[in-house]
C-alpha cells in the first residue's frame, strides 16, 4: 500500500522502529538479534554458509526468540566473516572471522548461555552520524 | 525530563565487565545517592571504549576526562574530589607507555575514534533488503521534507552551502551541478547515478548499494525534484550482481510503498528510477561516456562543453552524480548544512570513504572526516603494513592519480591538498605499498590498465599510452636507457595536453609521479641494471658467491652461452652481460654457490 502523506510515513517510522531498536542499546524483552554481513566481501568469505549454520542451529535447538538478519559491510573486510549479537540490555558484540566451528561455539555460548566469547571479538572504532 | 550537569560513564563492555567493572558501576551509584547527588550526576553503564586492556574504564562527561584502571576505592577518590571539588584525579589517568605522557582528554588518546561514518551510517546496521528497517532509522524523512515543505532553491541553498562536493573524483560542488541542472529549462531532465566504479581496488561504491540502497534512491528522488527532473537512471556494471539485485529490490520495494512513481506522498511530484547496466569499461564512469553507453551507443566520451548539465541523456539537461555524493545527501538535508559544514577542513567538507587495500593490515572501508591524516588511516586506522615491514608509498586516485611518500604521510587529506602534491582525491582506492613494492612496476601496472581500457577515440590516448607501457615494459625487462625516460616524461605531457577525456589527461600521473618521487629506483633499472626489490625478473641476476665456490668448473661446463669463467679451484664469475638466465649453473652447482634471483 502506498504512503500518502509524511505524517503517514512518520507513523509507519514509529512501528518500525522497535525493529531495529535493539542493535543501538538493549531494549526491552527477550529476542535476539544476530547481524551477519552480507555484503560482497562477507559472502566472499563464507558468510553464506555461516548463515545457514546459525539458521540450522536455531531450528535444530527450537529457540523462537532469535532472528537472523543479513546486513551490509561495516568496513572490516579484513575479518569477515562478520557477525554481531545483540541482546536485549546489553551492548551489541561483534565478532569477527567467524567459520563454521566459531558460529557454532559463539551460538552455544552466547545464544544459548549469554556468555560472549571475548577472543573472538572485534574492537570496532567508528561513530556513526546520527540521522533523526 | 531532568538535566544532570554531570555523566559519569562506567564501560560495561565484555573486557571491562571481567575486570570488575560492575562493582565500579554500583559503588558510584551508592556513592553519589547518599552525597545527594543523584539529580545532578546519572550513571551510565556504556559499551566498549575499545580500550579494554586498561579497565575498568570510567569516564566523566562534559569534562571529556578519561581513567582507567579504577577500582571500588578509586571510585570513591573520584567522587570526592572530581564530581564534588571540581579536582581531576591526576594519578588515574591514562599515561601514554613510552613517553609517560599523562593523557586527560579522550580525545587525544591513541585510539580515539578516528572514523566518522555518514555515506556509510546505515550499512552494517540495517537490513538493506527490507525498506521498513531503512524507515525506521529515519529513511524518506529528508524526501518528505524535501517534497513537502521546501521549495527547490532552499534546497539547492543548502546543498551549496554544506559544500559538499562530488566523491566522484572530480571533487565539483554538487550544489552548483543541481542548480545549474535546475536552471536549464527543459520539458524532461535526468539524474543519473554513476555506478560504474572502474578504478582497481575501489570497492566504496558497492558497499554502499550493497549496505543501503535505499538512500542513494532517496538522494536521487531529492536530486530529481531539485532540478525537475522524473526520471532517474543508476549506471552500474554488470560485474555489481550483488549491488544491483539489493537495488533491484529495492526500488520495488519504494515503489510498492509509493515511495517512488507518481505523487509521491499525496504530492503532485513523480519520480522513478531505472538501472542500466555497464560492461564495465573503465572510460564509461565518465559522465559522457556514460551517457553515451546508456544511449546504447559506443562508451565513448564526448567533448565538454556542451556539459551533461546543458546536454546530457538524449539531449537533455541531465545531472550525473557518484554514488558516495549521493550517499551524504539525506544526512544533510535532515541535520543541516550547518553540521555538515562543521566537519572536515575549510575547502573539503564532510567525510571521504576510502578502500584500503594492498600490504596494510586491516584491508576495509574507512570514513574519516576530511583533514585526516594518511599516517592516521594507515597506522591507526589501518593497523599499519603488514608484516610489520617498511612504508613505501600509498597511491590515491587509482590510475589517474599518483603515490604519496614517507614525506607526506602527515598531509591532511582533502581535494586540494592531494591535488598540490601530485596526486588526486579520486574516488577514493587506496593502495598501500611495502618496501618490496618495485615503484616502475606499479607505474608499468596502471599503465598496462590504462591503455587497455583506453576507448580509441582520440590518438593521444589510444596510441600514447600504449607506447608508455611499450617503454615501461622495456625497464623493467631491463633494456631501459636513460633516453626511454626521458621519452617518458615528455610523452606524458603530451597525453596530459592532447587527449579529450580525463582517462587519457590523467593517465601519464603515476608514471610522472613515480618518476618524481623515486627517480633513483628509475636510474637503477636503467643505469646498473639493477632492480632495487627484485621484483622485475628481467633485471634478476645469478650470482656466484666466492665463499662457497670451490672452483669445481662445473657451472661453466654446462653455461651454454659460456659467460662462466675462472680456474680450476678458484672462485667463478658470471659475465651478466651475456648472461641469458637459464639457471643451468644453478642446476649444476653441487656447493650451492650459484645464488638465484628472487
Ligand atoms: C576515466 C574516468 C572514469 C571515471 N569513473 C568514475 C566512476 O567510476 N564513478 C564516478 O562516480 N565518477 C567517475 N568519473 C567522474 C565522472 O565523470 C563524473 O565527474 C562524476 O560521476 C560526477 O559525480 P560527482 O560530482 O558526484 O563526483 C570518471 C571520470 C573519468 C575521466
């Protein structure tokens, strides 16, 4: 359907927004969010398989709250594949160079038991400007 | 909603939180409730300052001071003499390791945040498949605005006076191009979106339409109401499937929601956007060449004036523009010429997004604000050369540009300070060499590059370059004379002077650069026959080492142009003028004193 006026397009901001609310600071409630860049040099790199690991994990251990969400690059072509879980409360961590065992080991421990894998993360150092 | 005069910020990030940092957190909090300070002073848990060997990290916002290391007991210094005396805490601030330099404000600190990411905002954090999401970080708000509220000087106005100018390498002010474009009456205008990014190892265009595609469809919808045009074309080689699927997608997606077709948002303004896709030719990222291959003709370039502005898309005034300048326009419109202006140096404003590639550790994308330093990308952002190995040169502008030497590596980087030191903006690849790069290859190599995608149009051009890499080539195989250098440089200006578009005009600039910076590496190829990294195997020299020789003469049995000589039981020598480096000794000496070249 089409958005006929700017208050409309504003209204449909408002509803949007809890979509993507999670990746800046933890919102509220229980889903989880795992970014993954899929941008030419992520898929280059695997990204597509690691994708379908995440995706078979989450199926395979029936977790409902958690959701996949393919991204674009953030510059660090050097560590892709790239893939960053937010958590409701807490500050997203990115976690860089991630293979198949890594996804796997990082999805049981974070995902599963909320605890980060501190070495495989990635420090990243930009600011990004705000737009509203 | 309460103001408090002071933040103290306390790093809630993984490294920190291991460090104890939440019992920091607490007893700041316990702390300054029972001082009665709880309206004045807010405690935020925040994410990693990036700095996690040096935790747990507390810093005191607005004074923008910075400790580290800060225990339970520190804290309470901390509250008693920082947030209630006014006395910074001198002994818990960051002391730089090898000068023992106290550091207090954040932003000197070695890895204070160095990138700031505007054509890039939204990649890596939204999905670029689903418009909603675009939406929701304030997507098509600058497009309402636009077509809503203002009319199309305004806009021109500020667009003009945030100075942005084209990231497409020619560095022209974008606001200008509009309103020259929008003051060309017309009955149809276009706006074209040049997508063809052809310079080797530039990769900013792509990850922008791969990342975000719909705020290049939006800037171009502003662009398009701006000048009068309803017609939008993206320009985009064939070898982009990602980009152009993702656009693809994309303009489906704005025209489903009515954020394209005709009036849009209850407005009486009609835009659409086409994709047109290139063979990739690296002369069809020229604006008339451009033109000309959307045409479905030849992509070749035509001579300006007349400019696209006047005469472009089938005769019409058309405005072409980069994907990057695209990128900024949004971001503008909603915060402002005056925030934009605010960044970068005085003639360059906003940010640049550069590729890092070659022998650089951290090969990405980056976007500083103009006036960066290259040591800062290199070192700081880029994590330095790899290997650890010695900084030669980085080049800028790809094939059209020219390389930047340990002597500039504290240039801060905008249009005209590159342009002053024999290089150029260009899109924006950057290619950082070692101290195994041989600097007549590199020429040789955007050479080979150049005069392969040369359109044959005009002679200059099509026949001058080709000699070029035809002499380059001679060098390196190690038959160069000094009088071939000499040809070099004056072919070079003539190319410069002679040929009808940039790629030819600007083509001869890493060989005059080259040959400006490392004349000597040019002698040694041509002079002693030497290449200095061994890189040019035409110029690879065996060698007999007289401490491992024993004279045993079996190298000079086998030497089939016999340029071997020396006794029985003394030490051999290879006479390299006649030498055809066959390797033949190499094979026949048993005392491995035949050395071979690299
Ligand atoms: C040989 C050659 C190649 C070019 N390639 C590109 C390109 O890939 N992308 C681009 O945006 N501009 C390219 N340009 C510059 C365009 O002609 C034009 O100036 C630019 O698209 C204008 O947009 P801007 O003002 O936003 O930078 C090229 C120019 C030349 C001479």
């Amino acid at each position: 359907m089409g958005i006929k006026s700017l208050d409309e397009l504003r209204k449909i901001r408002e509803n949007s927004i809890k979509k993507i609310d999670l990746r800046n600071q933890g919102n509220e409630g229980d889903n989880i969010e795992i970014l993954i860049g899929m941008a030419t040099c992520g898929i280059a790199s695997g990204a597509r398989e690691i994708l379908n690991t995440l995706a078979e994990e989450v199926s395979k251990k029936n977790i409902k709250n958690v959701k996949i969400v393919p991204v674009g690059c953030i510059g660090y072509c050097h560590s892709e594949p790239i893939i960053q879980v937010n958590i409701p409360g807490q500050k997203p961590v990115i976690y860089g160079k991630v293979d198949k065992d890594r996804a796997i080991e990082i999805f049981n421990s974070h995902i599963i038991k909320g605890k980060a894998i501190k070495k495989y993360t990635l420090d990243i150092d930009f600011e990004r400007a705000k737009q509203l | 909603m309460t103001v408090y005069r002071t933040n103290i910020l306390v790093c809630g990030g993984t490294g920190c939180v291991s460090s104890a940092s939440l019992d920091v957190y607490n007893k700041f909090k316990k702390l300054i409730t029972s001082a009665g300070y709880d309206k004045e002073v807010k405690i935020i848990k925040t994410g990693c300052f990036g700095f996690c060997e040096q935790g747990p990290i507390v810093k005191i916002e607005p004074d923008n001071v910075f400790y580290v290391k800060v225990n339970k007991k520190d804290a309470e210094e901390i509250v008693n003499e920082h947030i209630i005396k006014g006395r910074i805490v001198k002994r818990l601030l960051y002391k730089e390791p090898n000068s023992k330099r106290i550091i207090e404000k954040h932003q000197n600190m070695p890895f204070y945040k160095k990138q700031f990411r505007i054509a890039l905002r939204n990649c890596g954090l939204i999905n670029p498949e689903d418009i909603y999401e675009y939406i929701a970080v304030g997507g098509y708000e600058a497009l309402g605005r636009v077509i809503t509220k203002m009319n199309r000087d305004e806009i021109v106005d500020i667009i003009k006076k945030s100075g942005l100018r084209g990231r497409g390498g020619g560095g022209f002010p974008t606001g200008i191009k509009w309103e020259i474009t929008k003051n060309n009456h017309s009955d149809k205008k276009y706006i074209i979106c040049n997508a063809d990014e052809g310079d080797p190892g530039a990769f900013m265009d792509r990850s922008i339409l791969e990342g975000d595609p719909h705020n290049v469809l939006e800037a171009m919808a502003i662009g398009g109401y701006t000048i009068g045009a309803d017609k939008g074309l993206i320009y985009i080689r064939a070898e982009y499937p990602l980009a152009i699927e993702r656009l693809d997608i994309a303009i489906k997606q704005a025209r489903e929601l009515g954020l394209l077709g005709n009036n849009i948002l209850g407005t009486d303004f009609n835009f659409d956007i086409e994709i047109k896709l290139g063979a990739g030719a690296f002369v069809c990222g020229e604006e008339t060449a451009l033109i000309n291959s959307a045409e479905g003709k030849r992509g070749e370039p035509n001579y300006k004036p007349p400019y696209p502005a006047q005469e472009g898309l089938w005769g019409k005034p058309t405005c072409v523009n980069n994907v990057e300048t695209f990128a900024n326009i949004p971001a503008i419109i909603l915060n402002g010429y005056e925030w934009f202006s605010s960044i970068g140096t005085e003639k360059s404003k906003g940010t640049k997004v550069f590729a890092l590639a070659g022998k650089i550790n951290n090969v990405g994308l980056v976007e500083v604000p103009m006036g960066t330093t290259f040591r800062e990308i290199i070192y700081d952002i880029g994590g330095g050369i790899q290997g650890n190995r010695k900084f030669k040169a980085v080049q800028t502008g790809g094939p059209s540009g020219g390389v930047i030497t340990e002597e500039n590596l504290d240039t801060p980087i905008d249009y005209d300070s590159l342009s002053s030191i024999g290089s150029m903006m260009g899109s924006g690849g950057m290619i950082v060499m070692d101290d195994t790069t041989c600097m007549v290859d590199v020429a040789k190599f955007y050479l080979e590059f150049t005069q392969d995608e040369s359109c044959g149009r005009c002679t200059p051009c099509r026949i001058g370059t080709k000699r070029m890499f035809e002499i380059l080539t001679k060098i390196t195989d190690g038959k160069g004379t000094k009088e071939d250098l000499k040809n070099l440089e004056q072919l070079s200006y003539m190319i410069k002077d002679g040929s009808l578009c940039g790629l030819g005009q600007t083509a001869p600039n890493p060989v005059l650069s080259t040959m400006k910076f490392f004349k000597d590496e040019y002698l040694q190829h041509v002079v002693n026959k030497v290449c200095p990294t061994g890189r040019c195997k035409g110029l690879a020299k065996y060698k007999i080492d007289p401490e491992k020789c024993v004279g045993c003469t079996a190298c000079a049995k086998v030497c089939p142009v016999e340029c071997i000589s020396g006794k029985l039981k003394e030490t051999h020598v290879i006479d390299q003028n006649r030498c055809i480096k066959c390797g033949a000794c190499f094979e026949a000496c048993r005392f491995n004193a035949v050395i071979k070249p690299k």
